[in-house]
C-alpha cells in the first residue's frame, strides 16, 4: 500500500517564480529516493471558513498563497528510507534559503484508507 507525505505552507506571492523553482529543485531528489510522485499546488479557489480553515492553519498573510503539497511512496518503508536519503543529500544544505517560513508549514504522513481509482 501506498504512503504520502502531506504540507501545506504559505507562500508570499511575490515568491512564487521563487518558490517554483526551489520546489522543483527539491522534488528532483524526491524522486531521486523513490518517491513515484509529488504534487504543489498553488492555491486558487481556498475559502475561509468561520473555524478553521488552509489560510489559518499555516497563518497565511493578505499578501500571501496557500500551497498544498504532497510526496507519494510506494509505501513506508520506502517513505523511511528516502526521507533519510532525502535529508542526507549534499543539495539539502540549499534548503535554508526557502522562498517561505518553514516554521508555518504543516506536515505529516498518511495511509491512504481510499484511493479510486486505485
């Protein structure tokens, strides 16, 4: 069974151009440990809800997007393996120069419990 990493950050629009080429930088090597696909996503159509809401849970500012990002892996154990190849990886020291702040991301892993068409 599969497994996914999800992330939802906020992303200042200004740093989109940024953000796109950072992102793809670092889901090359994503792929590069085994992961068999990963999605960004840029926010389009997020509405605020009256609890709780994509805006909310990262503290999105007015001038910033919502980016709902995940990394899919054959499963866990393959999940386990590339995130320590992944975080190993001598490009990794780039990463500090992130286009957004990484203390307002979310993240965790799942189990898909549906998955159509499968």
């Amino acid at each position: 069974m599969s497994y996914v990493d999800g992330f939802v950050i906020a992303v200042p629009n200004a740093n989109r151009d940024q953000f796109i080429a950072h992102a793809s930088k670092f889901d090359a090597i994503f792929m590069e440990v085994g992961a068999t696909r990963v999605m960004e996503c840029w926010a389009e159509d997020v509405p605020e809800g009256e609890l709780t809401d994509f805006r909310r849970a990262v503290q999105a500012k007015d001038d910033e997007s919502v980016v709902f990002s995940w990394v899919e892996w054959p499963d866990k154990a393959a999940r386990d393996a590339g995130m320590e190849k992944f975080m190993q990886d001598p490009r990794m020291q780039d990463a500090s120069d992130c286009p957004f702040d990484g203390k307002r991301m979310i993240f965790g892993g799942f189990t898909p419990v549906v998955n159509l068409p499968g």
